[in-house]
C-alpha cells in the first residue's frame, strides 16, 4: 500500500507534529483548536463542511458527509493520483472528485477504508424514541424520583435534557431514557433501570455515541461542565447554570466526532466524583482534550450527590483547579521539541567555534540560556583563552559583552588586537595598525568600564540595559572575585555555605541564574 511519507517517517507513525507537517506540504489551509484540526472537507459536495483531524488519535470526520477514517487511510487516499499528477491541495482535491467516497443516500455511512458503507442506526432509533413517554407525562414521577434518589431535580431541567421513561425488555422494566446528541441531531439513547441501576442498554444496540445534554448548550457558550453520569449533568446545570454534559462510555467515548464537537470550548470544568478512578479518569480526559483548557473539580461525591447533601455547587465549580501548571508537565508537552532535535540534531547545536573544533565535540558550539564556569590558578590563561574563544564567536555575529574586573579594558583590548592579527603589533607600521583597529571595531563587542570591587545591582543593572539595547548573546564576567572584592585568601577559605549570607555573596553568585535568559550565555571566570 502506498503511503504519503512526511519529513523522512511515514504517516503511520501519526504525531501532531507529522499531521501539521503533512496538511502544510500539500498546500492545506488549516485552523488549530485544542484537540483538532480544521479543513474544509475534500468530500462534501457542497456542503462546505468541517473536515476534522485529532491531534492525539490521527482520526478524521466530518459530519455533514459522514466520512470517516484514520489518518493512514487520509494520507492513503491523497497519495493516490487519478491521472498521475500531483500539486496542491485545490488541484488534488479537484481530480479526485470522481473518486471521493460519497454518501448513497442520508442515512449511510462512509468510511475512507473502502469497506462497504454501514446503515444508519437512525430509523430504528427513531422508532424507538416515538414509543417513549415524556418526563411530564409520567404517572408514576415521584416512585421514580424515589428510585433513583433524584429527588431534587426539578422537572423543568429533566424536560429541558429531553428525559423519557420507557419499558426496558419483554417483561416491561421501567427504565428512564437518556438522549444522546450530536450537531446533526439526537443519534442514541441509553437505558436505565429504575428497579436497578446496574441493568441498562443502548438503542440502538451497540451504537454509544454523542453528548448527553448537548442540545442545552447555548451556540454563543465557550465553558462546559463535563459529568460522569447523566443526571449529575443536570444537577450542575440547575445549580449553577453553567453548561453540563455526560459523555457515553466515559474515556472511551473521546472519538473523533465528540472531540470535534467540543473544539468550540475555551475552558472544559471535569466533574468525574470522588471514586478512585476518577483522578485517572480525568487525566485521561485533559490529555485528549488539552490540559491547557481544562479545569479539575475535586469534591467529596458526584454532583448529584453533594446537591442531595445540601452543598452549594457553585462554591465546588468555583474552587476548581487548573489541570496544567507552569512548573509541572509531562513528556506529551515537550514531545514535539524533543522528537525535532532527534530528527535534526546539528540545528539545536550553538554556534561552532572555527578556532577550536575539539571544543565543539564538547561543548557542542556556544548555546543560549547556559553558564560556563572557567576555574584555574593565577596566571593559567583563563582570560587569555576567553579573549580568544570571544573573538571567534565575535567575528561570527555573536554579541558579547565583557566586564573585566581584574585586568583593566585597555589592556584586555590589546591582547585582543594581537589575538585577532594573529602578529605582534609593537613597532608595526600605522596604517597596518589602523587596519586591525578597523576590524576590531567592527565586532560586536562591548565592555562594562567598571574595575576592580563594584556593587553587585550596579553590575546588574548594567547587564539588563546592555540585554534590551544591545541584544547581548554573551557575557563573560572576569571574574567574581575581583567584582566581589575578595582576596584570593578569602575566597578559597569560604568553604561553610552560612558564610555566603554574612559575606554578601549571595546576589554575586545567583547572577549567573539571573542573567541567563534562553538565548544568552554567561561565562564566569
């Protein structure tokens, strides 16, 4: 089977990043929601429907057409050319236009695998449904209120979800009816026991799938309460007014066509109970739905439950919590990033010095958002290896900036005069020493004037101004000592951690932290 590969791995092995890069290569316009993205639909012939693709899953929908399939099938179906052709997305989709899996009637599905379309469960549903009774028509209202401890429910809100009661079997169980939606209308329902709760079905059979309470929803609402069970749907509804649904088959039923009708929604409140796998439950639910939108409701009981008990839902919704935190993530986060410096690994290298190639094998180039620490005795050439190491970046385009506490700038300058002629300068002819001048000033290199001890905010200061103005890349600060204004004796000896505080080391030292931002690197000698 041929597959349309994408940036050199195939289709098959679907990521969001891969799904992205796959709908650009081909010319695609496309909108990103929190769990999807957004096409016009190739097969809708005139419909102009929404084509959506899950970011997590790979599936793809659209509901006004009724195709549906995986992303394999979608990328399938795209590298097949009627006349041998290819180009971009207008002109492919216009020479498949005979080949596009169509719809045979209203109520056929169709799936982009090829199979042989399935029959729409809606004229059974439909004839099942008219054989039900209205919540308002029920006879036997509070024997069944009593049964299911709905006691303070009002029967407005079960009329406003479409609630009915009917006969379960051939033995005529009484059961209470939940209705689930989609945009295109009510597709199933379940049933529910009356005498016992644990005795419920689908009609039709084996065909769960939609939102309970989806029909309540407001077009212009942007929030929405997700339940664990139906009636919990309608007790957060009543109390607190905000948009409440139940989703069937709880996790599992997160499809294609669910998420893409709660695309619309900024923020998605989880209010799945108290029970032990409810946390698991509800992070399974942010993970498909997006964590960055979704809002952990922690209460001692379901929402049916705590309304029985005299508790104020409101004051629960309000005290939910985020469930993304900027200082927690997970490897799904930063997957995207990590899988980009796998597949291109020299790209996420800094800038390679020309001088040194071993440092490279290294160091892997001069990198943002890093410290280096260079340690070594009196007069082992630490400044002399950093003016070099400065220069090379320097003639490279690297902004750096230099504050030089021992040796005074006018001397550090001359060592890099000489480092950059590559000779020995003394006694040389004027217009030969005009002309490495000329290249010396051409580097993007700036020095801080202060010398000798100097205040750790002044330094500081000074840094902050040269980031914003200058654009600074790379500072070397040489060195601590000198700036703290610490004998060598003094240093060496400062071993206890307590004594950093007493000294007033503690800012010196957190400056490499604090001045380190992602694309800036700091040396400190």
């Amino acid at each position: 089977r041929r597959v349309l590969p994408v940036a050199g791995r195939w289709c098959r092995l679907v990521s969001g990043n891969a799904i992205r890069e796959t709908l650009e290569t081909i010319g695609c316009t496309y909108s990103e929601g929190h769990a999807t993205y957004v096409l016009s639909c190739p097969f809708c012939a005139g419909k102009k429907g929404q084509f959506f693709v899950n970011k997590a899953t790979g599936g793809v929908v659209c509901r006004p057409c009724m195709v549906k399939g995986s992303w394999s099938e979608f990328c399938e179906w795209l590298s097949f050319s009627v006349d041998g052709k290819s180009g971009n997305i207008s002109e492919v989709l216009s020479r498949k236009a005979k080949c596009s899996p169509t719809a045979s009637s209203e109520n056929t599905c169709v799936s982009l695998s090829g199979n042989a379309p399935a029959a729409s469960p809606e004229n059974a549903f439909e004839k099942f449904w008219s054989s039900c009774i209205s919540w308002n028509e029920c006879q036997e209202e509070e024997i069944v209120r009593n049964s299911l401890g709905i006691e303070k429910l009002k029967s407005s809100f079960l009329m406003n979800y479409n609630v009915q009661t009917a006969l379960l079997d051939d033995h005529g169980t009484p059961c209470v009816v939940f209705p689930y939606h989609s945009s295109a209308g009510t597709s199933c329902a379940r049933l529910q026991s009356i005498v016992d709760d644990s005795q419920n079905t689908w009609v039709p059979k084996d065909s769960s799938h939609g939102l309970f309470g989806l029909n309540t929803i407001p077009g212009e609402a942007d929030q929405v309460v997700i339940t664990s069970s139906e009636f919990n749907a309608i007790a957060v509804n009543q109390e607190t007014n905000m948009p409440a649904i139940s989703v069937c088959g709880g996790t599992n039923g997160l499809h294609s066509k669910v998420l893409s009708e709660l695309s619309r929604f900024s923020r998605i409140y989880l209010w799945l109970g108290s029970e032990p796998q409810a946390k698991g439950d509800a992070a399974e639910f942010a993970r498909k739905l997006g964590t960055t939108r979704c809002h952990l409701v922690s209460s001692s009981g379901s929402a049916l439950e705590e309304l029985n008990e005299g508790v104020d839902l409101r004051v629960v919704l309000k005290n939910s919590r985020p469930m993304s935190y900027k200082s927690i993530i997970t490897f799904s986060q930063v997957k995207e990033d990590i899988l980009r410096e796998l597949h291109n690994p020299s790209k996420f290298c800094g800038v390679k010095w020309k001088r040194y190639p071993e440092l490279n094998r290294i160091l892997k180039g001069h990198r943002g958002g890093e410290v280096t620490i260079f340690t070594g005795p009196t007069g082992a050439g630490k400044t002399t290896l950093l003016s070099e190491l400065s220069l090379d970046l320097c003639q490279q385009g690297v902004k750096t900036l230099w504050g030089s506490f021992e040796i005074k700038n006018e001397k550090l300058m001359k060592t890099m005069l000489r480092q950059l002629s590559g000779i020995n300068l003394e006694n040389k002819d004027m217009n030969l020493l005009q002309h490495w001048a000329g290249q010396m000033e051409g580097l993007p290199m700036y020095f801080l004037s202060y010398y000798g001890s100097t205040d750790t905010e002044v330094v500081i200061d000074a840094l902050s101004f040269a980031a914003d103005i200058y654009g600074i890349q790379h500072v070397i600060i040489d060195n601590l000592q000198f700036m703290a204004g610490l004998t060598t004796d003094l240093v060496f000896k400062m071993m206890p951690l307590q004594h950093l505080e007493d000294l007033h080391l503690q800012e010196t030292f957190m400056l490499p932290l604090l001045y380190t931002p992602e694309r800036r690197h700091t040396i400190q000698i």
